[in-house]
C-alpha cells in the first residue's frame, strides 16, 4: 500500500505540469449570471467594490497596455476542451462593473468593448492612444454618468475628439477632458445640460496651424465650467475668444500676431451656468458687457487675468441680484474706470464686498492700492475666507457690518503694524490667522483666552522683542501650531497650552526657552538660530520627538536625557566636541545630525540601548583624529548587527580626513567577519548531511516537470492565442512611457 501510494503521488506530481495550462484560474473567473471566464480580467483588477482597474501591476515601474483590440473571448467550458474555438472578438466586461479604469498605460487603438450597461464612469488618466478614436467608441456604455479623459496623449491628426463621440451618452453629467493639448472641441450632445465641463490645459486655437485645420469648438450647456489655462483670450455677453499672442521680430521691431476663434454663447448657456473657472489665463480681459451676466453665478475665478473692469467691484457687488459666494482673484489686474469723474478703488480704500460672499482671494494683486492702504471689509458678513497676501497693505479694519463668523484669515507680505481691528468679531471662530513678514509688534493682551478656537496662528518674520502671556490653564485652547520665527525676540513666556504640537521660534536673540512644563502635546520644537540658548527641562517630557537646536554656537549640549520620546536630534553648526550619552535620552534616537562642529572622534560614552536605536548619522564636516582605518569603537558598534533582525538600515554620512571614510555606509554591508566567527561557533546540525541527496531527487523531478510543461504550454499558447488580449510590456524608455 505504501508502494502504490509512493507511485500515485509521483504520476500526479509528474502529470499536473502537464494539466495546469489547460485547468481554470478561478481568480480569474468573474460571475455575471453565466460563470463566464473573462480575459481582461486576468490583467486587470476586477472588483465589485471598484469595478474594473487597469494599472501597472508593479509598483515603480511603467508598462504598456498594447493589442486590446479584437480580444477573444471564451466561455470557461468550451475553453478547456475546444481552446480553438473563439466566440467574441470584442472586450467582455463583467456585468456588475460600473466603474472602468486605465492608468499610465498606452493602446494602439482604442479597445472595443461589448455592451457594458451597467458601467457609468470611465477614467483614462496618463494614457497614450494611437489611433484616432472611433466615433462609435462609447456606444457600449449607453450608461454612462461620468468620463474623465485627463491628462492623455491623443495621437490623432487634428489633436481632437469626433464630434459624434458623446452622442450616443443621454445620461452624461460629467465630462472632464483637461491637460489632453486638444486643439478643438465639438461636443455634440442633444438636449443635456451638464452638471460640470473641464476643457482646462487644452492648447484651444493655438497660432501655429495647419491652412487645413477647422477649430469649430462647441460644447452643451454647463453648470460648472473649467477653462483653466485653456487660451482663453476675451470674454464679454455673447462671446468666448480663444487664441495666443506670439511675438515676431523682424528687423529688431517686435510686433504681435493674435490668432483668435471666436465661440458664440447662447441664452441656454447663461441661464445653466453657476460657476466659471478661467483661471491660469494671462491674457484674459473682461469686457464690461459681461459683468450683468456673471451676478447670478456663485463661483467666479479669474486668477492672473490682464484686465478685470473696477465696476466689478464698485457697482455689481453690491447689486441687489448678486449671488456671488466664492471671487478669486488672485493676481488679477484691475482695470480703472473711465473718465477723471468716475471713481476707483485707490479713492475707495477696497470697499467691495457682496452681501453673500463667503470666500475672496485679492491675493497679489498689485498696483490696485498705494502702499499702505487700508482694506475694509464693511459688508461682508457671510465672510468665512479671505486671502489677501502681498498687496502692500497697511491696515485691515472688521465694522460691525463686517464678518462674524470668520474662519481664516491670510494677510502675509504685507505692512500691517498691529492686529487686524474688529477681528474679535470671529472669535470664537476663527481657526487659522496667518501673518507672516508683516511689522506687528504687539498682540491683544487676552489673544489666547478669546481665541479659543484658534489652531494655527503664524506669527514670523514680525517685530516682535517680546512674548509674553499669563497663564491661560483654565481656558480650553486649540492652538496646535505657532511660528514666532525670524523675530527679535528676546524672551518668551508662554502659558499652559494643551493641545500645541509645533513651536517653532528659530532665528530670534534668545537666551533661555523654560516654557516646555506647559506644553504636554508639543512634538516639534525649533531653536536654531538663536545663539548661546539654553533649554531648561525640569520634568520628563513624553511627547517632544523633534528638536531642532542648530546654529546656537553651543559648546555643550543640554540636558536632554528626561526627553524620553525623542527620536530625532538636530546639532547641526555648532561647536561641539563630544556628544555624551549621558545627556541623551536612554532610549537613545533615530537620527542624529552633527555635521559642521568640533568634533574629533566618536568615542562617547554610548549604552548598547542607545547604539541599537541610532539609524541615522550625519556628522560631515568635523576636523575628525582618526587613521586611514575609519573604525572608532562607536562605529564599529554602529555597523555591527545587535539583534538578528538584520533588514534595518542604517546610514552615516562623515567624510572629513579619512582617507577610507565614505560619505554615506549602510548598515546592510555588515562585517562579513563577524558574520564567519558566528558561523565557526556554532553546532552543525546532523540533518545537514541529509539535505544532498533530497536536493538532487527534487531537482530531476522538478527539472522533468518544467520541461514538459514548457513545450506543452508554447504549443498551447502558440496555437489557442492568435491575438493576445491586454498585453502588458515593460517601457523601454522614459521618454516613451506614458
């Protein structure tokens, strides 16, 4: 019984190379109603949860999806016994899909699917396809909801889409398409209206055509509208212009050459229309005809436009129709009103604000305001974020019409020389103020007892000398960050605040920091930059992981053994000549810089505890004593495996003298004669002398297997795959890969 039993387990194991080609994955297998086997699903993710999924399968690498057209097709059955036999020559998908997704991956045409009812959005993002696409490419997905097409290298003649593509899409609500360099666009859709359109980064009406290239660009009405970096040249009532200015020089006289394509807008398209977005679009200029068009819409964005009408502010936005919630600005020119009579913005210190509006960015816009000007904010009382930096303004001023509820508050790179006036309004509100590289000098006295909602305050680059604050215990505040960098201070005195987690006061003229005991939650501290501190740490801190303590022309470093959580030590530029273990903590930690010090050699008074947990070590530019054999005792112990858990790295960068001394070493490189003293010191095993003859016996078994398996399955291959379905292929070049 035990012969026969020895002979059956040898025929199986001689017969199953042999069977596996033509045995059935069930991984592979994808349930709609008939148990049908699916190609496409052997080289892509199918999930009921994400639908399908094609990506690289290997993390960090790029492939190519290529030969997806006329994939066969077989049902399971008739594929095990008849594997000639193909009944589709079309992508299958499964029924319960209702998602299908290509990432970073390239066709030689666009693949041709079976009816996909159930599927309602498709993505293709970094995708490459050769061949134009076929206007009949979308019939099977009569579903449809959503198409994203981002970011795609359309290799057709004219650089566009077939006008008929959409058609056959009635239930399509979004359409995005930015970032394909589509030169035109006709989107032919009958009686829908779209919830969202992104036409953003597409080259509309470039400068340099074809004579025979039409640039008909169309599109249904939208809710949302994204033109974005899209040449976008003029807009006014009943026209969008598209084109590009382009510079010739002939005979030292510049002069400009202006292609436009000039797109009608429809009544339709106004009253569908409740937000725009043609931001990115430098030669932009606003007509004044379109300004009544734009008070019923919500979102406006003209970042960067060359001209933007002064009646947009001293006139549309205090109409009574104005809905606007969301203006944006940002490095946007205004163009002054006509006429010595009419006013303008310098007169009107910034008055403009809509009843409505919730969120403003007049950020960088310069040349609207004198140096100094005062921004009002009278009439915003819906304001929840309002972004201003760098407009040279000299005083921001809340009135009792101004925002209550404020939210966030970013006035940087400016001159303001005290805190916002009327900001108390929004106190109990207010989460974020920034206000960097400004010249404010004082604060509110009680700023962290009234802002008990405040969690990020940026404070840097100000003319503060001092920082002092009574303790606020028995206030629950929120402050987490808070910058008082690149000051003057010369003290600081900060109270118990519970919940900061990042201090960051480098570059001032401090001499002592003592405020650690009320900061329980506080993980990063920064101190560089300030010369001869000292950090005075009277009870053991379980939260701090960061300091940073460099540039401080410290001698010696503090005593930062009651630091028990930190993991990361910056000495960076100081004058250092040891680094003693004793005033670490003696859990040790991971990463320690002390590059640019005095340092001569590492022979400090380390625990075993504390060289096991060090991972990293930056001591470049130290004028280090040592021989061409760059093996202090501590480095020796750095390099030498402590425990057997071998895969840690761990990384040194000295240079300096050392002719061997390498500027970066891994631990991975262990002292191979270390590793031989373990080997002669231990016990050979008796099952050793055992191990051969098993090893020979599996090899010719094995070997047999593989073999007969290989010419079996290339015959089967050879004769079973005439077109191979999604074929993945490594890309042989970055410039080729997508």
């Amino acid at each position: 019984m035990n012969l026969f039993s020895f002979c059956f387990v040898g025929i199986l194991s001689l017969l199953f190379p042999l069977c596996r080609p033509f045995l059935i994955d069930l991984r592979h297998w994808s349930y709609d109603g008939v148990g049908t086997f699916l190609p496409i699903c052997r080289v892509c993710l199918c999930t009921r949860q994400n639908g399908v999924e094609c990506v690289p399968r290997r993390e960090g690498e790029k492939f190519k999806l290529r030969e997806v057209s006329q994939t066969p097709i077989h049902f399971g059955t008739i594929f095990v016994l008849f594997p000639h036999f193909f009944l589709s020559f079309s992508v299958l998908l499964p029924r319960w899909a209702d998602s299908l997704s290509f990432v970073n991956l390239s066709f030689s045409a666009f693949p041709l699917f079976a009816t996909a009812p159930r599927v309602r959005q498709l993505h293709l993002h970094h995708c490459a396809i050769a061949a134009p696409i076929s206007p009949s490419a979308f019939v099977p997905f009569h579903s449809l909801e959503s198409v994203h097409l981002t970011d795609c290298r359309l290799m057709g003649r004219d650089n566009a889409l077939p006008p008929a593509l959409f058609r056959p899409l009635d239930k399509l609500r979004e359409l995005s398409l930015p970032g394909n360099r589509l030169r035109t666009v006709r989107i032919e859709i009958a009686g829908t209206i779209l919830d969202r359109l992104d036409l953003s980064r597409n080259r509309l009406c470039p400068s340099r055509t074809n004579p025979n290239d039409t640039f008909g660009i169309e599109w249904p009405p939208t809710r949302q509208l994204s033109l974005e970096n899209a040449n976008v040249l003029a807009l006014n009532s009943t026209h969008w212009t598209f084109g590009e200015v382009e510079a010739e020089q002939q005979q030292l006289n510049i002069s400009l050459k202006t292609v436009e394509c000039h797109v009608p807008i429809t009544e339709s398209h106004w009253q569908a229309l409740e937000q725009l977005r043609i931001g990115g679009n430098h030669a932009l200029r606003l007509h004044p005809s379109v300004l009544s068009r734009l008070l019923t819409l919500h979102h406006l964005d003209f970042s960067d436009a060359a001209s933007v009408p002064e009646e947009f502010f001293l006139k549309w936005t205090r109409h009574a129709e104005t809905q606007w919630h969301h203006i944006v600005l940002r490095r946007a020119k205004i163009k002054a009103a006509a006429g010595a009579d009419q006013p303008n913005l310098r007169q009107n210190q910034w008055t403009f604000c809509s009843a409505k509006l919730e969120w403003l960015d007049i950020s960088e816009m310069g040349g609207i305001a004198e140096e100094g000007t005062t921004l009002r904010l009278d009439g915003c009382a819906k304001l929840k974020w309002l972004y201003a930096d760098a407009n040279a303004l000299g005083e921001i001023l809340i009135g009792d019409s101004g925002p209550a509820a404020l939210l966030s508050l970013s006035a940087r790179d400016n001159r303001l020389s005290r805190w916002p006036a009327g900001l108390l309004r929004s106190a109990r509100s207010l989460s974020s103020v920034q206000l960097a590289n400004n010249s404010i000098a004082r604060l509110p006295p009680e700023l962290f007892e009234q802002y008990t909602q405040l969690n990020s305050l940026d404070l840097s680059q100000n003319a503060f000398h001092h920082f002092h604050f009574g303790d606020s215990s028995h206030q629950q505040t929120s402050l987490m960050f808070l910058n008082l960098s690149q000051n003057r201070l010369r003290s600081v005195a900060l109270p118990t605040l519970s919940s900061l987690t990042v201090l960051d006061l480098s570059d001032n003229i401090l001499t002592e920091f003592a405020s650690l005991g009320g900061l329980p939650s506080l993980e990063h501290l920064h101190l560089s930059g300030n010369t001869g501190i000292r950090l005075t740490i009277a009870a053991e801190h379980s939260a701090l992981l960061r300091l940073h303590l460099a540039n401080c022309s410290l001698k010696k470093i503090p005593d930062l053994s009651r630091l028990i959580a930190l993991r990361e030590l910056d000495l960076r530029a100081n004058n250092l000549e040891s680094v003693p273990g004793h005033w670490l903590p003696s859990r040790g930690v991971n990463a320690l810089d002390v590059e640019g010090n005095a340092l001569r050699e590492l022979g400090w008074d380390w625990r075993a505890e504390q060289l096991a947990a060090l991972r990293e070590l930056r001591a470049v530019g130290n004028p280090w004593e040592c021989a061409c054999e760059f093996a202090p005792p501590v480095v020796k112990q750095l390099f030498t495996p402590q425990t057997q858990q071998t895969t840690k790295q761990r990384t040194i960068f000295c240079g300096g003298k050392c002719p061997r001394g390498n500027k970066h070493r891994k631990v991975e490189n262990e002292h191979r004669e270390a590793a031989e003293q373990q080997q002669n010191d231990s016990v050979p095993n008796p099952f050793v002398f055992f191990l051969p003859p098993f090893a020979l016996i599996g090899a010719t078994f094995v070997g047999i297997s593989l073999l007969v398996r290989g010419s079996v399955k290339r015959e089967w291959r050879r004769r079973s795959f005439v077109s191979s379905h999604f074929a993945y292929r490594r890309v042989q070049s970055d410039g080729e890969a997508i």
